[in-house]
C-alpha cells in the first residue's frame, strides 16, 4: 500500500477528526514529507481535506469519493483480502472486468467507477452513469463446479441489494423480475450477469456480476426519456450514508450468500420482495406479446405465469412489462 493510501485509509477511518501532519506521519511510519505530498496528491483528485493550523489534516465529513481504503475496513473479515479496484471514469464496469480476466485469468475481485461512459444495461441497453451520483460495480467470479446454480446468482445479487439498501437506510426495496430493484415505482437499480466461456473445458469459467445503482440524484437531473422511470435511494439533500458504505454492504450480503447458492435460501427473501407476483405481465415470444399472469417464482429463479388458456410457462430469461403501482416500497 502506497503511503497516499495509508493516509487515505487513516483519514477515511477518522473522517471528520483532525490529525497533525507529524502525528500522521508517526502513526504511519512514514516522513512529514510524504505525509504532506499524500495529501496534496488526494486533494487533486477531489478529496475535501482541510488544513487548519495547530489542528492538522480533517478528511471533510461531506466527502463520498469511492476507494479501497474507505470500503475495505468496512468488509466482512474473509473479505479483508479481496481485490478493490476503484476508477474515476471507465466506460463499463463489466467491460473492465472482462479485460482484466483477458489478461489475468485468475483474478478475483471487484471493480467500481464513480462514473461510466458506456454504462451497459440487459438487452444491448445503455445504463446512465453520470459522475459521482451513482454506484457502478462488477464482481467477478469463479462458479462452482455445479452450474447448474449459475443462472441463481443473479436472484441471490437482488437480494443481497435488496437487504443492503435495508440495513443502511430502513428502506425496503422491491423486485422487479429478475434482475431490477424498485423504491416508490421507480427502478433504481440493475443487475447484468455476464458468463465467460472456457473455451478448453467449454464450461462458464467467469462469471462477472454488475451492480449499478442510482444512489443521488444526478447534478443535471435523468435525461428525459428517464424522468418517468429511474428513481434515487436519496435525493441530493438527505443522503444518510456515503457509497462507500453501500458498496461494501452489498458486498457483505452478497458474498454471505455466494458460497452456499445451491441452498436456495435466499429464494423465499426474493419471492416475497418480488411485487409482480399476483400481477398481469406481458412478454415476447416471437412476434407476439403474450399477456399472462405471473403466479410463482420456482426452484430455479424463473417466473411461473398462467396463460389465458389455463396452461402454465416458466420463463427462465428475457423481460416482462407490468403497470407499475405506486405503494409503499414499491
């Protein structure tokens, strides 16, 4: 670790407390020098540290830049160790995440950006990412041996959102099968699983799990064709705790989960949080749109609809379309 990011780490742990320039330095085992060169290098990467005479250094309590060094002291301990690459600006999580495997076909670890230009969505859609408004991560995986649990990772990630979101803010979120996570009608976040083939053994060898979730509102506010439909966990005035505390609470859940998802457990949270259930839908099949009423969740994450002739279908991928009603945590 670089000495900006043990500073980082100390002033991120001491948010809102003054520390003098020799004390952090003794702490850190590191010169003055460095000390002070550390925090000119983090207040130019937009890092609100103020330096007040006889006090020292305070890390502004206002400050919500994403790092390794404020969500890894928050992470579960057998995730202490895990990889946390943090950027400015990328075009996909997802896509990073796919490029880092290309070159290092063992990593394990998570990737976020405080903005994305080419954020990706479900079907070839785009996913809006402006800066610092959101949190846009991916979480690659290696799947266990028994894939026929892969396709459960999406499910168990909504829920894993969905208990975070709670934990935090006492907010309770909803699903919109399969993979979107509804507040008051409005979608605020979206999760895209992705699978990398082994073309050796023809088997998924990675699976990279993207989370994007709109966290504040935007500065310029959603693009118009958003207005209606994408909502916030908090609007710009009452934000109660910062992304990265939201990042390594998904974490936390979601990786509790993980290890067991052949178990199932996780799929009776989803069912009841899942409001199309009682619901009229609508879905393609060929050139058709069916309508269909969505009765049940199965064993393996797919929607169980009743057709208008009495006959059943389990949809297993793609997107439904349901009148959103407006109700409490919905």
């Amino acid at each position: 670790m670089s000495t900006k990011e043990k500073v980082l780490q100390y002033l991120e742990q001491h948010k809102g407390e003054s520390i003098s320039g020799q004390d952090l330095a003794d702490k850190l085992e590191v010169s003055r020098t460095s000390v002070w060169k550390a925090i000119n290098g983090l207040k130019k990467e937009g890092y609100q540290i103020e330096a007040t005479t006889n006090k020292g250094y305070q890390l502004s309590v206002e400050t919500d830049l994403l790092s390794e060094a404020a969500i890894v002291p928050l992470l579960s301990e057998a995730l202490k160790n895990h990889r946390i690459l943090t950027h400015k600006t990328i075009d996909s999580t997802n896509l990073e995440a796919k490029r880092i495997v290309n070159e290092e076909p063992s990593f394990e670890g998570v990737i976020l950006s405080e903005e994305q230009t080419k954020g990706r969505g479900r079907l070839g859609r785009t996913f809006y990412s402006p800066s610092e408004s959101g949190l846009y991560m991916s979480l690659v995986l290696r799947p266990a041996a028994d894939m026929d649990n892969a396709t459960l990772i999406t499910t168990a990630a909504a829920v894993a959102v969905c208990q975070a979101i709670e934990t935090l803010t006492g907010k309770e979120p909803q699903i919109k099968w399969v993979n979107d996570i509804f507040l008051d009608g409005r979608k605020v976040c979206g999760i895209l699983t992705e699978g990398i083939m082994d073309m050796e053994s023809r088997t998924i060898g990675t699976i990279i799990l993207g989370i994007g979730l709109n966290f504040r509102v935007p500065e310029k506010d959603f693009p118009d064709e958003l207005q209606s439909i994408a909502g916030t966990l908090f609007d710009s005035k009452n934000v109660t705790v910062t992304r990265n505390q939201m990042a390594a609470e998904i974490l936390n859940h979601f990786y509790a989960l993980y290890p067991d998802l052949a178990s199932r457990s996780y799929l009776e949270e989803y069912r009841k949080r899942c409001f199309v259930l009682g619901e009229q839908v609508t879905f393609p099949q060929g050139s058709e749109t069916i309508e269909a009423k969505a009765i049940a969740i199965d064993n393996d994450g797919g929607l169980i609809v009743a057709l208008p002739n009495g006959e059943t279908k389990t949809l297993t991928y793609g997107e439904i379309s349901i009148r959103i009603k407006k109700r409490e945590g919905k």
